[in-house]
C-alpha cells in the first residue's frame, strides 16, 4: 500500500 | 472500527476527562507534570492537521476536536488558572531530550517526505514518550495520588487497546504501520512497570508511593 495517510486513527 | 479500536478512544478519552476532572475538583494541579501536558497538546495539535484536509466522519472529527480541546484546557489549567499550585520545581524533565531525537527521527524515518507525514509521524514518536516527564515527577516525588494513578492507568490502557486494534487489522485487512506498531509496542512498554503498581498497591486500596 502506497497511500499512508490518512488514518482513521486518532 | 473494531472494538480494540472504539474501546481505546473511550479510555483515551476518559483519561483526559479524569485529570481535568481532578485539576477541577480539588483546584490544583499538584502531582500533575505540565510538561507531559504541553507535548500531549504539542502531539495532537501536530497530529490533526488533517481536520483541514481529510474528512472520515462525525466521530473522527468530534473526537480530534474533543481531544485538542481537553488537552488546551489542561495546559491552561495548569499554567494559567491554577498556576500557583502547579509543582514547578519537581516537573524539572529536560524536554529538549524527548523533543530532538524525536523530530530527527521523524525526518529520517517516514512514509513519505512532505510536510504533514512528517509531522504525524512527529507526533506519534513524541506521544509514545510524552508521559516520561510525568513518570520521572512521580519517581521524583515517589508518590502519586489515586486519582492521578486512574488517569495514568486509562492511559496505559489505550496504549494496550490500540496495540490491540493494530493486530486486529493486520489480522483482517493485512493492514499494518510499522511507524505506529513501533510506536505503540514503545509506549506501552513505558506503562509496564505502572501498571505493575497499579494492580499491586492502587487497587488494593494503598496509595501509589515508592520505597
């Protein structure tokens, strides 16, 4: 997976 | 969302809410390390900036903002409306020890380098240590009231969930972050040695104070 962020995690 | 991950926001946010609640309360923030504040508020400041740029949901956006506001009150509290009982002389952790390393360390090992990768990744190195002015205060002192081992204990336990969230989707999705894996499996080691006590003394009814 090239995409990191954004997260969902806080 | 799994339930490691739900339960991990709850006790993250119940912590912040203790510790207000204690500051409130008894009007003195005494036993508190503002330090440890400031980089908690310094982590999310650096870490939501994608309030700005990135929608998920009402949840995610009301909790970022929750967080921000709870942890500014807190700094507040302490250095401005209850300053006076404010325990300067025992909250003596140098910060520029946690803060170098961990903004060298965010610019060398990234996801990728733009502006707002490096300052997540900046706040999640700097969470996972932001507690060690608190912990070296208590060590200090050798002692801590109750309820500021309460606030310590919901802490540590949303370090743990969110380990947990981790394998969880890495069980489910195969998804992983090594940047806050590495991280986690960090902070939640620091909480070890407290949770330790925690069981042993605090929830036997005994006052958490070292030999």
């Amino acid at each position: 997976h090239a995409l990191h962020l954004p997260h969902d995690e806080l | 969302m799994n339930i490691f991950r739900i339960l991990g926001d709850v006790s993250h946010l119940l912590a912040m809410i203790i510790l207000l609640v204690k500051i409130w309360r008894s009007k003195s923030c005494a036993g508190i390390s503002g330090k440890s504040q400031v980089l908690f508020a310094i982590v999310f400041t650096s870490r939501y900036l994608d309030l700005f740029t990135n929608f998920f949901s009402i949840y995610n956006t009301v909790m970022k903002f929750v967080f921000l506001m709870c942890a500014y009150i807190t700094v507040y509290l302490i250095y401005g409306k209850f300053r006076k009982t404010f325990d300067n002389e025992n909250d003596s952790f140098r910060l520029e020890f946690l803060l170098i390393p961990v903004t060298g360390l965010s610019f060398l090992e990234n996801q990728s380098f733009t502006p707002l990768e490096i300052l997540w990744t900046f706040s999640i190195y700097l969470e996972s240590v932001a507690i060690l002015p608190q912990l070296f205060m208590i060590s200090k002192t050798g002692e801590a009231e109750t309820i500021t081992t309460h606030y310590l204990f919901f802490l540590g336990l949303y370090h743990a969930l969110y380990l947990a969230n981790w394998i969880w989707r890495y069980q489910t999705e195969n998804y992983y972050d090594q940047i806050a894996v590495v991280s986690g499996v960090v902070q939640t080691i620091f909480y070890c040695d407290f949770f330790y006590l925690y069981v042993t003394k605090v929830l036997k009814g005994k006052k958490l104070s070292l030999p």
